[in-house]
C-alpha cells in the first residue's frame, strides 16, 4: 500500500475553533479520521503530521524519503506565503506533493495571495473547507498512477 505524508503547519491543530467562519468547525482529528478513511478504501495508507514550527516541518520534509513515502500533502498555514526554507525543502524531494488549504486563499487578504509552495506542488487544491484534504488524497492516487 502506497504511504502518504500529510503535513499540517502552524495553528491547524485549532481548527474547530479558530475562525470558524472560515475554517469551519471541524476539528483536524475529524479531518484525519475522514481523509484515513477515505484513503484506506482506496488503497492508500496515510499519515497525518501537526507541528507549530517551520524547523519541525522541514525535517519532516527531508524525512518523506527516507521513510518511504510515495506522496506527500502539505498545508503549511501562514507558511505557504513566508517561508523560502519550506520551499528548498521541497524541491530536495522527489515525490509527488499536493498543496492544500481549507479556505480560498485568493478570496481573502492580498498576502495570502502569494504562495512559495505552488511554485513546488504539482498541484494545488484550496477552498472547500475540510473536503479539501479528501480531494488532494483523490489527487495524489491519480498523480501516483500516472507514475506507475
Ligand atoms: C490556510 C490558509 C493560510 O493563509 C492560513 O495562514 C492558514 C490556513 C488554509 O488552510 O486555508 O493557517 O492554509
């Protein structure tokens, strides 16, 4: 079974509670739980990741290899549209990598409209609330079979 890497970065683990307006109001261990499910009846294994720190992130990153992951998922939070270092990582990696967010990060303040991991992702899925960690996992197994 192919194994998949989800990174969650800065303040994800408040989802539920944090602005909810926007997040929604689910937590992210519902968000695991769901994405694990749909995964698994697709023949995909997949681990989920939260961490505060960008230090933390990025060994993560420059583990997905050696730990054999064959995809990666990452929603890094504030810093998709900061953080060159998260960016060098990910062009270290050579597996396919699914960018996700929750909201419409075009629909909201001009800073978010800048995002150094698109510039890595093979693609990027934002926008649908919760359902986006679902459709990046649909994204990823077709990428994945493309590759085959
Ligand atoms: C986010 C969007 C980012 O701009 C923000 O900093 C987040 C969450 C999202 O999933 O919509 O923390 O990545």
């Amino acid at each position: 079974m192919n194994k998949i890497l989800v990174i969650n970065g800065p303040n994800l683990n408040l989802l539920g509670k944090r602005e909810v307006e926007i997040y929604g109001k689910t937590s992210l261990q519902q968000i695991e739980s769901e994405t694990k499910d749909y995964a698994k009846n697709n023949n995909l294994d997949v681990e989920f990741k939260q961490s505060n720190e960008e230090s933390e992130m990025i060994d993560w990153i420059q583990e997905c290899m050696k730990n054999n992951y064959s995809g990666l998922l990452i929603n890094a939070g504030a810093y998709t549209h900061t953080s060159i270092a998260i960016f060098d990582a990910l062009k270290a990696i050579k597996i396919p990598i699914v960018e996700i967010h929750l909201s419409n990060i075009h629909k909201r303040e001009e800073f978010r409209k800048k995002s150094y991991i698109s510039e890595i992702a093979d693609g990027v899925i934002f926008g649908f609330g919760s359902y986006s960690y679902i459709l990046a996992v649909m994204a990823i197994k077709n990428l994945l079979k493309k590759n085959d």
